[in-house]
C-alpha cells in the first residue's frame, strides 16, 4: 500500500507545488530575473515585471481569440483584470488614426499585422479603458499615457498591451502573497516600529486607540523590543500607517495600501521564490544525484547484519542499515549514547523510515536527510551530523504538507538568525575562503546556507548544545562557526521555539530555562579562518550537511 499517491515527476509541477505552498502563483516559477539585494525594492518590481513580460512575449499566441482565452490563466484570479475587444475604422476611425500616429506609421488598407484593440484595465474597484495594438509593441514613453491629434482635443489613454498584462499579473501575485504571509509582513511593520523606538529612545503609538492596543499586543505576539513607558509619543504615519498594518481588502479583493507596503514585500517576495527554486533543484538532485546513498547495500556481513537487527535506533526505525566498515565497538558505545539521547529529546518515532550508517565521501557531505526515500544517514566518520539530520527530519514529518521551518512561528527565528549571520561574516577578512565563497556562486554559498530547512537544523544543534546543554557524539564539539552564532537574543528566541514544539523530555524540561546568566563569549569573533577550522576537507571541498 502506498502512503503517497505520485501523480507527476514533472520538476515543474513540483516547483508549481512548492511556490503554492508559501503563496506564490505559478507563473514567478516561469520567470528569471535576478536582483541584488542592496536594489530599491521599486527597482526589483520592475524586474519583476520585465521578466514577466518577456516570458508573456516568448510563449503567447499573438491572436484575439488566444490572448483573450489565456487571459484568465496569466492573471489567475487575482483583482487585477484585463479584457480586450477589436477595434475598426467603422467603431472609431480617430482610435486608429491615433494609434497609427504613435507608432509612425501610415494606416495600412488591413489591420491584420497590428490588430487595434480596446482595452478595459480593472484595477481593483477602479476600471480604466484605453487602446493599443494587439501585435505592435509601444515603448515606455507611449506606454500609459494621454495622447492626441494635433488637430483634436479629444485624448485617449495609449496603452502596450504586454505591459497592462505582465503590470497586472506581477500585482495579483503579490496579493496573493500578502494574503498567505499577512503574520510574516505584519511581524515586519512591527518590527520596523521597535527599531524606530530603539533608535529614539522613546515609546511611540499611533492615536488611534484600537490601532495602538493592536500594535502593542502584535509587538508583544512577537517578543519584540518595546519601551514600557507610561508616556508615548505619536508614531509617524510615515513609519506605519493604519492601513499598511491591517492590509485591508476592498470589495474586489484588491489591497489599495499594497504600495505602502513595497519596501517590505518585494523584496521578500522576490527571496522566496529563490528560495522555493533551490529547494526544488534540491529535491530533484536528491532524488537522482543522491540517490545511491539510498538504496541498500548487498553482502553484509553476519555480524553487521547481526548488530543491524538488534539495536536502539530500532526504537525509533523501522529498519537499520550499516555499513560493512563500521567498528562494531564503536557502534556499541553510540548506541548507548542513543539511549542516553532519547532520555533528554523527544525522537518521533518513524517506524516508516531508515536508519543508514554509510560512507558519503564521493556526496561531500557529513550527513543526508531524504524526506522522498524517508532515510536518515550520517557518514562512517562523522556521527555528529546526526542531530543535523535528526532536525531535519522533524522539520518535514511534523506538520503534515507545510514543513515547521516554512511555518509563520519560525519565522522570527529565521529573520533573526540571518541577520546575527550576516553581520559575522561581514566581520570576517574579505579573503578568508569561507567569505569567498559564501559570497560565490558554488552551492554552497549564502543561499544555501539560509535555506529555511538548513537554518532549522542549525538552531535545533544550538538548542541541544546551548540550552539543554547536551554533549554527544552526535553532536559537533564546536560550535563557534559564524553559521552557529551564540547571540544572547537569538539563543533565546531558539529556546522558545524549540519548546513551544516540546522536543524535550518532560523531566528535562524543568530544569531552569535558559536567562541572560548565560555565558556568552560577544567580543571575540573566532579564528581567522572558520573554512579550515570547522570543516573537514575533502577533494579541495568542505563537508556540508544536508
């Protein structure tokens, strides 16, 4: 019997599933622009749109009967709409003159190679008309302009048809983002208020009682730094407004406030579809690349097989694989320490998945997770990377179709992880190897290293070896790598969270929770090159985990 039902291994259909996962229409799956981060966010919009309307040109069918049948696919069903209807000499000769008029050209007997059309533009709860050609492409100082013959006072707005489409298009997608992440861009607008207030020195509230009492209980939700002063200031609408905080819809589904709300949705909608398209290729190399790591390996020895069969890894898998070079004695002694494990964290118990002890050096990696194939395995040489591996799988069998580290309770962590890692490796020596290639464009540079899942696994080792304390082979013995920061904040943030998801033992948990009595080491930032310090290398490579 299946558990899962496959209905395509199209990589698109998998990237299509991903991006609708986190609010993200299908189309931005299509498209390929890139951006730098350091870009205004109005100038990473028009990438958007750019890249939008080059793929539009590149795949649509350029008659009436097409664009208007495929219309309703590009747009999906977001507030932003657009229809067209023909136009001839009989409905409007002065429309053609006008049109012909903006492109230079004489009126040719047919209209059969530029096609004059009508466009209607509902934008929201507004409707604007205007004309342009279905076939004829109108620059960007034609584009959404009045025009008019000299010999007429009467203007009409001169659309380019490609422009309406893809404008209206990269619009309804970020409406529909903002309606699937409405906890994560609120979790920004409040966070922009505790740094104004940080920044000030003072304790600012909207006038508005509801609104403030509203911002207050949000600053709170997300543990966020806030004056606790009696007396306040007014805050600036400037810095937030009532209607970027509630994101309000008009009838048509549209959010008229979505402008106010740019500097923080763009670019965030714009590093999740990156991050979406790397977990796909990663998915997809798992599943092909990786996939030896997998299958079971043939001529096991007795006594492998023996220690195989009769283990505690088997308390908490269905099977267990070893490889025919592991130390028996030394597999011994981890299975103790797993004993020892499993009083202190709660290991779910996957009875439908594998436990594999294998040899990973032609994979470069000290450890891999396959969610597909249900697998969690460490190399011959490095049974520290379990607890990495371990989070990972939590993180993608706990909560059915959406993974914990995709969901809105991580995300502070993440955002606050990021930035403590972004700041340590600015830190470090512009030619230290790591930051050449954190910065690069290998696999393994800052994408990587702040996809969701991998940030997930990183804070789960630091709660073991930071809160709970916990000294195990499966964890590493040194956590001073620019990824493993020990901010005091962060560390408390992580606490909270892996808690919140009771991983834990009962009796463990009551120990003293973790305070600001914490020895942090915050002055030094480490070796002068953390590349050589924490990994192993092999083949000119560093060990990764997975």
């Amino acid at each position: 019997m299946i558990n899962e039902r496959i209905e395509s291994v199209r990589k698109e259909k998998r990237l299509t599933e991903n991006l609708k996962s986190r609010g993200i229409g299908a189309l931005a799956g299509k498209v390929n622009f890139s951006v730098n981060s350091s870009e205004a966010p109005m100038k990473q919009y028009s990438k958007l749109v750019s890249a939008i309307k080059r793929q539009l040109k590149a795949n649509v069918q350029f008659s009436f009967e097409n664009v208007t049948e495929q219309l309703n696919d590009i747009l999906e069903d977001g507030p932003y709409r657009v229809s067209i209807e023909p136009v001839c000499p009989a409905d409007d000769e002065y429309v053609i003159k006008l049109l012909y008029a903006c492109i230079r050209k004489s009126i040719p007997v047919t209209y059969e190679k530029e096609k004059p059309i009508k466009i209607t533009w509902e934008k929201g709860c507004e409707t604007v008309t205007g004309y342009s050609f279905l076939c004829e492409e109108l620059g960007k100082h034609i584009h959404n302009t009045k025009r008019r013959m000299k010999w007429s006072r009467r203007s009409e707005i001169i659309f380019d048809l490609m422009s309406v489409i893809a404008t209206s298009s990269a619009h309804n997608l970020l409406v529909k983002f903002i309606k699937h992440n409405r906890d994560i861009l609120r979790y920004h607008l409040a966070w922009n208020v505790s740094k104004y207030a940080e920044t000030h020195h003072a304790k600012f509230l909207p006038e508005d009682n509801q609104f403030a009492n509203d911002l207050l209980n949000t600053l709170r939700q997300f543990n966020l730094p806030y004056p606790e002063d009696s007396t306040h200031r007014v805050l600036p609408s400037s810095i937030l407004s009532e209607d970027q905080f509630y994101m309000l819809e008009d009838p048509s589904g549209n959010i008229p406030s979505i402008k106010r709300v740019f500097p923080i949705v763009v670019p965030l909608f714009v590093e999740t579809i990156a991050s979406v398209k790397d977990k796909t290729e990663w998915e997809f190399e798992q599943q092909s690349t990786y996939a030896k790591a997998f299958e079971d390996k043939k001529n096991i020895t007795q006594k492998v097989r023996s220690a195989m069969e009769n283990n505690s890894f088997l308390k908490r898998y269905g099977k267990v694989e070893l490889d025919n070079d592991t130390d028996l004695n030394k597999f011994r002694v981890l299975n103790q320490e797993y004993e020892d494990l499993m009083k202190l964290i709660q290991i779910p118990v996957a009875t439908d998945h594998s436990f594999r002890i294998r040899k990973l050096g032609k994979h470069r990696a000290a450890g891999i997770y396959f969610p597909f194939f249900k697998a969690t395995v460490f190399d011959l040489d490095h049974p520290d990377a379990y607890c990495h591996e371990l989070a990972h799988q939590i993180d993608y069998t706990s909560s059915g179709s959406m993974l914990l580290s995709e969901q809105f309770d991580f995300y502070p962590t993440y955002r606050m992880y990021k930035d403590q890692v972004t700041a340590r490796v600015n830190a470090l020596d512009p030619e230290d190897p790591f930051v050449i290639q954190w910065r690069g464009k290998t696999k393994y540079n800052s994408n990587y290293y702040f996809q969701y899942t991998e940030v997930f696994a990183r804070c789960f080792e630091l709660f073991l070896y930071h809160i709970l304390k916990i000294e195990s082979s499966f964890l590493k013995s040194d956590y001073t790598h620019p990824v493993y920061p020990d901010d005091l904040t962060l560390l408390q943030h992580i606490e909270h969270y892996f808690r919140s998801l009771k991983l834990a033992v009962t009796s463990f948990v009551e120990n003293p929770p973790f305070s600001e009595e914490f020895d942090v080491d915050t002055s030094s930032q480490g070796p002068a090159s953390y590349f050589e310090m924490t990994f192993e290398t092999l083949e000119d490579g560093q060990l990764a985990f997975f």
